[in-house]
C-alpha cells in the first residue's frame, strides 16, 4: 500500500470515528486510526500531535 492509499485510508478511519452514533464504536475507529498514524510517522511525540 502506498503512503497516499494509507492517509486516505486514515482520514476515511478518522471521519467514521467522527461519524458513529456511539462511544463504543467511536473507539474503536480511534484506536485503528492510532495505530495507522504510528504506523506512517512512528511513535515520536511530534508525530502524535494531531492539532496545530
């Protein structure tokens, strides 16, 4: 999978958590889409760092 298939497929993660009609299935998008961001930009402080 390229880096690009694997952002959109983050961003398509983060707006199903952002879309779920409850706290439990919202958690779990947000734990996969976690573990993608580790997976593109590695465990760093900076790179866990979502908002500007």
């Amino acid at each position: 999978m390229t880096t690009t298939q694997q952002l959109v497929q983050l961003m398509q993660l983060e707006e199903r958590a952002r879309t779920c009609t409850n706290r439990a299935e919202a958690r779990l998008f947000i734990a996969d889409a976690e573990a993608a961001k580790r997976k593109l930009w590695g465990n760093s402080a900076d790179a866990l760092r979502t908002h500007f």
